[in-house]
C-alpha cells in the first residue's frame, strides 16, 4: 500500500501558497478567496489555468462550498475579497476556514491527472505554521491542524478547463514543522532526509540560522551540531514595505494598489501603469522604503538573536529563504555581510521543498497496514 501513496509539501504562505506535488511540480497560488458567482464572459484566457480555480470544496463529511481562489478570486471578487492584513499577524492559520480552503483547492490541483474525470489518492502532506503559533499554547494549534486536515476531502473544479474533474484525498499522515526549519531541511537533506554529505563536512560544529522571511511575519530557526536549539518570530516582514508603499500611492496619485499587484510588480520589475500612465519613479521610492524596513527586520533580528544567547560573530551559517527574501535580500546581506550566507536560487519554494522531503521520509516509515485507511501515521517536530 505504501506504493500508492503520494506525498505532497504545502507552505501556507500569507500572500501566497507554495505546493510541492507529487512528482516534485511547483505550484504558486496567491493566497486570496472571494465567493463564486456567475459571471458573463465571452472567451475566457485559457492560458494560465491557475488563474481559473473555481471550485467546490468538501472537508470531510463538511460542505464549504463554492469560492474562487487566487488569480480567480483577484479577478472577479466583486468587491469581497478576503486576504491577510497585518490584523492578523496573530489571528492564526490553523483555525482559518479561509486558509483551510485555499489549502484543499492546492493540494487537489497538485493531485490533477490528465484525461481523468474522478481522481481519488491517499496521501501524506508536510506542511508547517508560522513559529509562535507553532508553540503556543504547548502546540494547540498543530494538534488542532491535524485534526482539521487528517481524513478524505474532495474538490470539484468549476471551470469548464477542468472538465468537472472531481478531486478526493485521503490525508493519511501529517508532518507539521515551524516555519523556516522546512526550509533548511531542504538546502541540508536529500529526498529521504538524510543529511547531505557536504553539510556534515564543513558545518558539523556551526551555529546554523533559517532565516524565513515572509509576508507578515520572519521566523529564525537556530540549529547547532544539527540540532535544533531554538526558535523565534519577528513581527515584520513584507507587508510593512508594502504598505509604505501604497499609503504613497494614495498620497500623492489618489489610488489604492492590491498589495499581491504590487509585491508582483516590484519582484519582477515591471511597470505600474496608473489610469494609463506609468510611475516613473516607482523603483526609486520602493528602493527606498524597503531599505528603511529592512533595516528595522535586521535590528530586530540582532536583537532577538542576542536574547536567544547567540551574538552575531558565533553564526556559521544564515540559510536566507521566504519569498520576502526577494525584496529584503540586498539589506540583510549588506547589514550581515561578514556572516557566511546562502541564498537559494529557489527561495520562494524553499520550504514548500523542506516539507515534501519530511513528507516523503513520513511515506518511507509507514509499513504495509491494512488499518491506514483509518489510523494516520503523524509525526510533530
């Protein structure tokens, strides 16, 4: 039966789901829902699929019902659009009906086969929660995760691109990590978790940190001896930037920016065309308010740092990752340049890469049982 059993890595990222799907495929959906409606189109863009995820979700014997997610959700809102504000820093991912909606719709996707109407899988899902409500409350929320997640879910995408494919999953195991440790075990291990040769050589003796940068939030993962020591979060991450930003916009050129619009524009240094006329010096004004934040993520890195017993000069080794990395990477690498650092060429994926991996070396310890359809194999780091 462990044959049959797929594994898929999923990063619950604030502005932006990170899917790792069976076959090790990359999916990035933007973390945005809206309620589904009826809509007049004449000729539908076909070309990006993700882009057109209207669907129907079940979870468990439960009914959530109809919603667009991502690309379709920005598109068609109506004006209902639901993502996450600096308000909910704190607010939680593991009880959120939102989160957990967009969650089963990623998973689903990954799980699509061609020319197939009925899809039905059993698998074992990696994922993780952001640092401090990982161990809250002596980690009440992971526990509540698994609950939420472990047993058979279906999915049924609307678009007629899809051709009605019906999606049912069976979540049979469940590894949750904090944020930023996914991360640095898929820089440190193979696809079955064992340490990398390279790693045990020339870091065996370091004080190794994760450095996760997100959108609301940056968790620190500090490992020594490959062991884990401690972790933290900081309250700062894109967002902060961002929001400078936008008040600008509406300061001086009388219009909101969807804060995905923007991160978008500003990572791919593209153009933001206002009522047809680009801002010249967007860039300019970006640069400069992303430095000012940077700053602060880096003083407030120091700090925390310095409070977890660890001053600067006994870092070996900082694993640079999130997708707020992007933005904040020329910062902390000028405020921090005398520590060694790596930055992945895949940092927006990176943890969504880690949990795969725990995920996988979930799979490879499940043996043969005729119960696992009803007992899940979990594992909590």
């Amino acid at each position: 039966m462990k044959n049959n059993i797929l594994t898929v890595g999923a990063d619950l990222g604030n502005d932006a789901f990170k899917i790792i799907g069976p076959s090790k495929r990359e999916l990035f959906i933007m973390n945005i829902l809206a309620p589904w409606h009826e809509r007049r189109i004449v000729q539908e863009d076909t070309r990006y699929p993700l882009n057109l995820l209207e669907v129907e979700v079940k979870n468990k014997n439960e009914y959530l019902g109809k919603y667009f997610v991502g690309g379709m959700a920005y598109n068609f809102n109506k004006g209902i659009l639901k993502e996450r504000t600096v308000a909910d820093r704190h607010t939680g991912k593991a009880n959120d009906t939102d989160t957990l909606i967009v969650l089963l719709t990623s998973i689903a996707l990954s799980l699509l086969k061609p020319n197939t109407r009925k899809i039905h899988e059993k698998i074992v899902l990696g994922t993780m929660l952001p640092t401090e409500e990982y161990f809250k409350n002596n980690r009440e929320s992971v526990s509540l995760l698994e609950q939420k997640l472990k047993g058979t879910h279906s999915v049924k995408f609307l678009n007629p691109i899809f051709n009605s494919i019906e999606v049912e999953f069976e979540i049979v195991g469940i590894t949750v990590q904090p944020e930023g440790l996914c991360a640095i075990n898929a820089i440190m291990y193979d696809d079955s978790g064992e340490l990398l040769d390279e790693y045990e050589r020339n870091y065996s003796e370091r004080t190794i940190l994760g450095f996760d940068v997100g959108a609301l939030t940056s968790d620190i993962t500090v490992i020594q001896n490959f062991e884990l020591r401690t972790f933290f979060g900081i309250d700062k991450g894109t967002i902060d930037p961002l929001n400078r930003i936008i008040d600008y916009l509406k300061t001086e050129y009388k219009v909101t920016v969807p804060r995905h619009k923007l991160d978008n524009t500003i990572i791919r240094n593209e153009k933001l065309l206002i009522y047809g006329q680009e801002i010249s010096n967007l860039h300019e004004i970006c640069k400069q308010l992303i430095d000012y934040e940077g700053r602060q993520l880096v003083e407030e890195f120091t700090s925390k740092t310095a409070a977890s017993g660890i001053q600067l000069p006994d870092i070996g080794l900082i694993i640079l990752c999130g997708g707020g990395s992007l933005l904040f990477k020329e910062m902390i690498q000028k405020h921090l340049h005398r520590i060694p650092m790596i930055f992945s060429n895949n940092a927006v994926m990176l943890n969504a890469i880690g949990a795969w991996k725990n995920a996988n070396k979930i799979k490879n310890e499940i043996h043969n049982n005729s119960a696992l359809g009803f007992a899940a194999a979990t594992m909590v780091d």
